[in-house]
C-alpha cells in the first residue's frame, strides 16, 4: 500500500524537528565533556 506524498512530508518534518529539538537540548543542558565531544561529532 503506497503512502500519499502528504504522510511522508509530515514524517521528515518530524524528524528534522526532533533533530533540531535534540541541538537546542545540548545548550541548554549543563555541559559536560561527552556532551562537549557529541557535539563536536556531529
């Protein structure tokens, strides 16, 4: 069963805001090196 265009759009919006979501946790949550490193990774 194919899926309409609209139902994949709305599953990459989703994921590109739980990435980004995922960036502005790391400022906000104290620092720590494996954050630090994590960050640097990506």
């Amino acid at each position: 069963m194919e899926q309409p265009d609209s139902y994949q759009n709305l599953i990459n919006l989703d994921s590109i805001r739980h990435k980004i979501f995922e960036l502005y946790a790391f400022h906000f949550v104290p620092i720590s090196q494996i954050h630090l490193n994590y960050g640097i990774l990506l």
